[in-house]
C-alpha cells in the first residue's frame, strides 16, 4: 500500500472520529403485518433503542386498520421502551374530526410528537380535502404538539414543479411544523441545494436528512421509481455482481450511508432520519461506526 493510501485511511478514520458525540440519530420503522413481521420489529427497535435516538417513528397506510396497528405499536413503544414514539398521521380516510378524537387520544396518552403527512391518495386522479399543511393546523389546534412533516429534495412526483413544491413546504412549516424529513436521496449536493433554497424561502426550521442504508439494490429501484428519487450511474455500479452476494451488498450499502453522513455533518448537519426497513442490523452498524453509542459504551 502507497503512502497515499494509508494516509488517505488515516483522514477517514480521523473524520470518523470527529462525528462521534456530534451525531443524532432517529428511526421509522413500519407496523407489522404478521407474527414473524411483529418479531423482526421488536428485534430491530431493542437493538437501536440502546443508541438512545431522538425519536422513533412508525409510518401506516390510508385506512383505519393500519392506523390502529401503528397506534398499538406507538404505545407499546413508549411503554416497553420508554423511547419518544412518534405516530405517522394522515389526513387521507378520516375526517376533520375524525383526525382530532385520534390527536386527543395521542396527546392524553403521553405522545406529543407527529409526523403530519397528505398521505397517498387511493386514486391517483381524486383530489384531497386536506393537505399536509392543514392536518398540521388541525393538530396544533388540539394541542401544541411537536410536528414533523416531509421535504423532498427532488420534488414530489405529484407537484407542478420544484418551486411549486417549496412553496407548499414553506406553508406546512407557517402551519406550525417544528421540522422537515426528507425523502431518501443519494447525491449528497443534491441535498444541500434543497436546504439553500429553502432557507431563501424563509423556511427556518431544520431540514433533516432522511438515509436509506441500501442492501437490496432491485428494491432500491422499485422505491426510487415511486418516489423521484434518482439513483446516481456510480451507486448502480457499486452493486453490479452482487445479486447473489447479500453480505457484500450489506457492506457497500453501510459504506455508502457512513460517507453520505461525514459530508453532509462536514456541512453543519447534526441530525440524521434512517428508514430502517424493520431491520436493524445495517443501520445499527452504520450508527456505530459514526460514533453513536450505547450509553454505556460512552468513555
């Protein structure tokens, strides 16, 4: 190995080093639909609550059997772990006052903290009654709740254009919303554009970055099509060959993510949103490499 090589490790494992302590994390995780599903949840959320997240969230469909399954798993969350369990909320298939008896319920049971979202419409030529921005409103009228909502780096599929999508964040967060998630994204300037852009909107709050650890690059596509989300010509190179080969796309996807998570801290970042996938493994390992510890491992 040439001198450049090894001082080329040398400044990554020091960059490595730097994040430790300056790094927090949160988790969204989605409700099971099966006892081996519910099994492979409560593994994941026991192995990740230990790095002491921010919060943990869990997504659910536009119906009410969904959402009672993510409200069951709120709860228990917060009971078994004591985490911050942060509820996926919808406006789609309930009512205005439907979505104010569940906020109610949500508030009297101690959660405090919402991801407000339009949620996907069951028919893509139907037009909503509400919008994210007023499913924030409606909350922050039954009570002051901490509310998160989406951002997307490379626009929503469904709005007009990108400056049409800025303005619609920009009244989810004049609404009340204390923060913005994105959608997954692998180009890293891609990111830090948006967030200039919407601080030259005036939308001051932060801008988390949503990381999608990849293991499983065909599912990869399959999310990216529904999403907008461009997979970069180097990201599908990196997994060609490996179809075959889970633990080597295991260790590119953890590559991947760890580097993303150093430029973007190098650009004043501090939190980071994983879509876990209900799986715990790939996303622990990453955190771990970044710095984030169980609280007992902390010199």
């Amino acid at each position: 190995m040439s001198f450049l090589h090894i001082d080329q490790h040398e400044a990554l494992n020091q960059n490595l080093a730097e994040l430790a302590g300056r790094v927090a994390v949160s988790f969204e995780f989605f409700p099971p639909g099966t006892p081996e599903m519910e099994k492979t949840l409560w593994q994941s959320i026991e192995r990740l609550s230990v790095l002491k997240p921010k919060f943990v969230s869990v997504t659910y469909g536009a119906n009410s059997g969904e959402r009672d399954r993510t409200h069951s798993v709120i709860k228990s969350i917060k009971e078994k772990t004591g985490l911050i369990a942060v509820p996926h909320l919808t406006c789609i298939d309930a009512t205005r006052d439907e979505l104010k008896t569940i906020a109610r319920d949500y508030w009297d049971n101690g959660i405090r903290h919402i991801v407000a979202l339009r949620g996907d419409l069951p028919d893509s030529s139907s037009k909503p009654d509400m919008y994210a921005a007023d499913l924030v409103g409606l909350l922050k009228s039954v009570a002051d709740f901490d509310i998160s909502v989406a951002a997307y780096p490379e626009v929503h599929p469904e709005a007009r254009s990108a400056q049409s999508d800025l303005i619609n964040l920009k009244k989810k967060i004049d609404a009340g919303a204390d923060r913005a998630i994105t959608q997954f994204f692998f180009d890293v300037s891609t990111y830090l554009r948006f967030r200039d852009r919407c601080a030259a909107a005036g939308i001051d709050v932060e801008i988390v970055p949503g990381i999608l650890p990849v293991s499983n690059f065909k599912q990869l596509q399959r999310f990216a099509g529904m999403t907008n989300v461009r997979i970069p010509g180097w990201l599908g190179t990196m997994f060609e060959g490996l179809d075959d080969d889970p633990e080597s796309r295991k260790l590119v996807g953890a590559s991947v993510a760890m580097e993303m998570v150093k430029l973007l801290s190098r650009e004043g970042v501090k939190d980071f949103h994983f879509y876990t996938l209900n799986r715990a493994e790939l996303t622990y390992a990453i955190c771990h490499t970044l710095g984030v510890r169980p609280a007992a491992c902390v010199a």
